[in-house]
C-alpha cells in the first residue's frame, strides 16, 4: 500500500486519525513487544505498523487487546502473542475516548477496556493515538464505561449511584450498553455501564471509589498510565503532547 495515495483517498476523519497513527509507529523499533489497542485509530495504527514491518522487515511481537484486533493484526501479517508469553512490553500504541492535561483518559468505548488497561499497565511506554477533538478541559463529556459481572448487575448499579453522590459530577444517569435488543457483552463476558457524568473534577478519586464496588470489574479511567499523545488533524499536522 503507498502511503501519499492512501491518504489522498481517505475520507476526512480517517485523515487525523492516519497522520497519527503513522507518527505513533515511528516510535516502534525492531525486536520490540507491543501492546496493540483496540478502535477505529488504534485499526489505523495497525496497518501502519504492517505496512513498515513489510518494508522495513521489523521483527516485532504484538500483543492484541481485543479478538478483533487480533484478527486484523493475523490478517495483515502481524506475529501475534499473548501477555503472558511477552511479559513486559516496550509500548503500547492505542486510541482514546478523551484526554485532558495530565493525560489522564477515558476509554472503552469499544468495549475493550479491561484488556486494554492490563496491557498498557504491562508496558513500558503508553503513546495515545487521537484527534484534536478528544482533548478536554476536564474529562466526562464523554460517558464514562465500568466493566461489570453479569452477577448482581442491579445491585453493583445501585452501589455505583450511591457512591456518585458523594463525587463531583456534573450528572449522574447510568445505562446498560446495549447491543440492539440485548447487553454488550465483552470479550470476558461482562457488561458495560455507561455512567453519563458531563464533568468528573476528581478522575483519581472516582477511579478509586468505582473499584471498590463488588462485582466492578475495571473502570474505563486511565489514570498516570498514557505517557504521549500524539493528535492528528485532517490536513496532515501533527502535534505531540506530553504532561503539561
């Protein structure tokens, strides 16, 4: 695939998301073990990860954060192992739903949250692959996903309420992701609850109180965990932004 031809046929979002993806994978050296993300970005970054191990002859090792990313990465030639086979890894490349100043994030709009976190958290380096518009002044626009058991889903729900009282949020609407008439289910075989905050002042602090609910899973809060993002736009820029 030649890249300038590529991006000349892409449609406007793709852009951002491809001039990131691409700068992303520069990071990448041979003989590294990645975490590979999951998300429409994190699928971009994955070709262009293919494409220069096939130039370049890269040896490197990916670890997939979820089955179809897994299925993409075999597709395009990628050596695809498991977490517990590469024990640490060098980086992980992935999307995000938003980011703020201190590159604290939400993720799991996809639904691949609780891979995505045990691999970044596995990794040496997290570099976040976005577009302009996920960067907030503070974090909640975006709904907020936890990863829940099936087990005693109303009664972990009905926990979560009680502690958002003592949080500041902006709002406090919880709901079952749904896929058409039936729950989300993940590749671990939980749901998702998206909490609908519009504002979370403490990330930290809410992290920490989600988990402590029995039968949560993992939040969708990354927290002290993304080192870089790198921002894409649609006209072929790209920044890179680090702790401010």
């Amino acid at each position: 695939m030649e890249s300038h031809s590529m991006f000349a046929e892409l449609l406007f979002a793709d852009k951002a998301k491809y001039v990131a993806a691409k700068r992303a994978v520069e990071f990448v050296e041979d003989g590294m073990k990645l975490g590979l993300g999951t998300g429409s970005t994190a699928a971009w970054m994955v070709r262009c990860l293919a494409e220069r191990v096939h130039k370049e002859g890269l040896r490197i090792q990916g670890v997939p954060t979820s089955t179809r990313t897994a299925d993409l990465a075999r597709e395009l030639g990628l050596e695809v192992i498991t977490l517990d086979e590469a024990g640490r890894l060098d980086i992980t490349i992935d999307g995000t739903d938003e980011f703020d100043a201190n590159l604290s994030l939400i993720k799991g709009g996809g639904g691949a949250l609780l891979q995505e976190k045990i691999v970044a958290s596995a990794s040496d380096k997290m570099i976040v692959i976005a577009d302009f518009d996920k960067r907030v002044t503070h974090l909640g626009q975006f709904p907020l996903p936890i990863e829940v058991l099936g087990f005693g889903l109303k009664s972990s729900q009905s926990q979560i309420a009680g502690l958002l009282t003592a949080q500041d949020v902006a709002g406090r609407e919880i709901t079952t992701r749904m896929a058409g008439d039936v729950p989300f289910v993940t590749d671990e075989g939980n749901y998702i609850l998206d909490l609908h905050l519009g504002k979370i002042v403490d990330p930290k602090k809410l992290a920490i109180a989600l988990n402590q609910v029995p039968g949560v899973v993992e939040n969708g809060l990354f927290i002290n965990i993304c080192d870089l993002v790198v921002l894409g736009a649609s006209d072929g820029t790209v920044e890179e932004q680090t702790k401010s």
